[in-house]
C-alpha cells in the first residue's frame, strides 16, 4: 500500500484542496522546476492525542538533519502532503445502520486537520524558513488502512515529507571558467588561470599566486622570491640571488653575469714620465679607501698601465711603480698593507688605439681588481 501512495503522489497537485492555512499557494509552475533530486520519508504517523508515534518521530528528526544539511549547498522546497481521513467525506449517501460511525468520527476533523501545521511549525522552530515550506490537504482521497473500524480508519491521519533539491543555476559569477557550485574560491579576478576547483595556482611553485605573479616561470624550484614572485637581488648588483656567484658586492661595483666584481678603473692622473700622484687625484683615492674600510671582506690588486711611447721595459718599470705609488696612497688613507697588491702590465693591455693622443690618454690608468 505504501508503494501504491509513492507511485501515486505526483498526481495529487490536480486535485488537491488547499486548506485556509496553507503556508504556501501551489499551482503547476512548482512542479515545472528543474529538481536535481527529490527525497520521500516514510510517512509520519499521528496517534489519537495527535502526537507523532515513536518511529515517525525519529523519521522527522532525521528529515530536519538531512533539510539542514542540504541547505548548506543547495536550494530546497519542503512539501508537507496531509493525509486525513474525514469519515463524512466519505460516506455521505452510506446506509442508515453506518450514520453512528460518520458522527462518531465527525467531532475529530479539527484536530486532524493540524497535523501537517504541527509539522511545519517544528520545521521553523528548527531554523527551515516558511517561506521554503508547501502544505497540502488531501482530505482523505488516499486511505492507508481500512474504514471499518474507527481505530484502523484513523492509522489514515498522517503527513508525507519530502525534499524538493532545485538543480542550481549554472553561474559563473567570477568569470573563471568554474561555475559558482563548484568554484571553492569565488571572486577570482578577471583573467586568472586557475585550478578545476576555481582557485588561483601557482605554476612556478613559488609561493606567488600566477596573477599577483609579476616574474612567472621562475626557476629553479626553491628559489626565494619577493611579494611580486621576482627572484631576490640582495647586493642590488643587477645579478639574482639565484645566479649570483659573489654575494654581497658592494653598491656600485661593476659586476659580471655572475655577479662578480669587474676590474675598475680609478681617474688618477701622474706627473709625466713619474709615478707622483696629482694632487687632483687625491680625492679618488680617498673615495676608494673608503669603499675598502666599508668592505673589510674585499682585497683589492691594484694594476698599472702605460701607453707605447718610449721602451716597453721603461713602460712595465713605471707602471708597477704607479701601482706601488697607489697602494702607498691607500695605506696612508688607513688600509692595512695585507689587503693590497700592486702590480704592473706596462703598455700590453690598451684598452684604446695608441696611434692617437686621446686614445694614449685612456691608456694610461690604475686599474683595479676586488676579490676575497
């Protein structure tokens, strides 16, 4: 017989009367909805007091367990289908000898008629919104149990509950790729690359989300990296961390792609033909004295160059001398003695033509070379 009721509850809308309480007005339109699953309880049994028996109250506690749970994640219509049997609906033309039976059950109608308003009230005392609630009075079009006895006939008073889960809109509020009930990290912004659960990735594995990533691809995996996903460039030299084999080099060193020291060229100028420093260069020498004082770590090899006028063994002899005269400038500037070497290459490395005189000029310099 339960079966048969199921099998039979979609067609009740057509001749369903609506009571004067009915929490919701039911027309055609509620069934034409795009349900993503409908879920039927056993029937909820009232006793003669008007209370759930025992086993329907457990049934109801379970349905309230599962609506809530539901919600969660999905939007729900919850119809309360009242089944009561009303003995004068039934027997308005019976024989004269049943006439006692139809009065005797009369005096019950009211109270019967509460039974799917009881229901719904623990509903809302349990947080469901009324709104979300559907009452239906089927007077007694479907009896559970037979007639011929008040106390089998009134087994027939009971209320069917079911869960009406709607399909959920296919939204993609985000613009992502990942609609909304699905997307576990909603308001991505416009144009980000993310992960089949909606979620922003980060494909170098930096730390740095791809869209907040202004250095994407950035290798190897482990490299430290800023805010912005850039690989760090602690000494400042233009060279990265990562790729950095001399750390630590001081501001304004020119450095290799490795990130090493140059060779420098201090502007000192000499007396021709000696090796006396122009007083004009003394600041530059003071200027490098304080780099060396500020990086204790650096040692510096001081080399001398000439142009090609004159012998080539005159030349190496005043070049290392110009060297010697360097370092003697730094010493006396407070550098220790240890951190310096001098040496010199004669006219061998110009760096310019020795054909004209600017290009002699050029060549003639103190160059240096810092190392640890």
């Amino acid at each position: 017989m339960m079966k048969k009721i199921v099998q039979i509850f979609i067609g009740f809308i057509a001749s369903t009367i609506l009571s004067a309480s009915v929490a919701q007005t039911i027309d055609d339109s509620f069934f034409q909805n795009d349900f993503q699953q409908i879920i039927r309880f056993e029937m909820l049994h009232f006793n003669k007091e008007g209370i759930l028996d025992e086993k329907s109250a457990k049934t109801l506690d379970a349905a309230i367990k599962r609506i809530q749970k539901i919600e969660k994640s999905s939007s729900i219509n919850v119809t309360l289908v009242e089944h009561i049997y009303k003995a004068a609906d039934y027997y308005p033309k019976h024989i004269k000898n049943s006439l006692t039976y139809v009065n005797k059950l009369k005096g019950s109608d009211d109270t019967n008629a509460t039974y799917a308003k009881k229901i719904e009230k623990r509903l809302m005392d349990s947080g469901i919104e009324r709104a979300k609630l559907y009452l239906y009075n089927k007077r007694g079009e479907i009896l559970a149990f037979t007639d011929e006895m008040p106390e089998s006939a009134a087994l027939s008073n009971r209320v069917m509950l079911s869960i009406y889960v709607l399909k959920p809109e296919d939204i993609d509020s985000d613009k992502d790729g990942v609609f909304d009930r699905f997307d576990r990290c909603v308001g991505t912004p416009r144009g980000s690359k993310v992960d089949k659960n909606g979620c922003p990735v980060d494909s170098d594995h930096d730390g740095v989300l791809d869209y907040k990533d202004k250095c994407p691809n950035t290798p190897p995996k482990g490299v430290t990296v800023d805010a912005h996903g850039c690989p760090l460039d602690s000494d400042k030299d233009g060279v990265v961390d990562y790729k950095d084999k001399c750390e630590n080099t001081p501001r304004g060193i020119n450095v290799d792609p490795h990130g090493c020291p140059l060779n420098q060229t201090l502007k000192l100028y000499f007396k021709s033909n000696s090796d006396k420093i122009l007083k004009s260069s003394y600041g530059e020498v003071q200027k490098f004295a304080e780099f060396l004082k500020k990086n204790p770590g650096y040692k510096v090899k001081i080399i001398g160059h000439t142009d090609s006028i004159g012998k080539a063994v005159v030349n190496m002899a005043l070049s290392i001398k110009r060297a010697e005269a360097v370092k003697a400038a730094l010493v006396a500037e407070g550098i220790e003695s240890s951190r310096i070497v001098a040496t010199g290459r004669g006219e061998l490395d110009p760096i310019e033509s020795n054909r004209t005189k600017e290009g002699r000029r050029v060549n003639r310099r103190i160059e240096i070379k810092l190392f640890h």
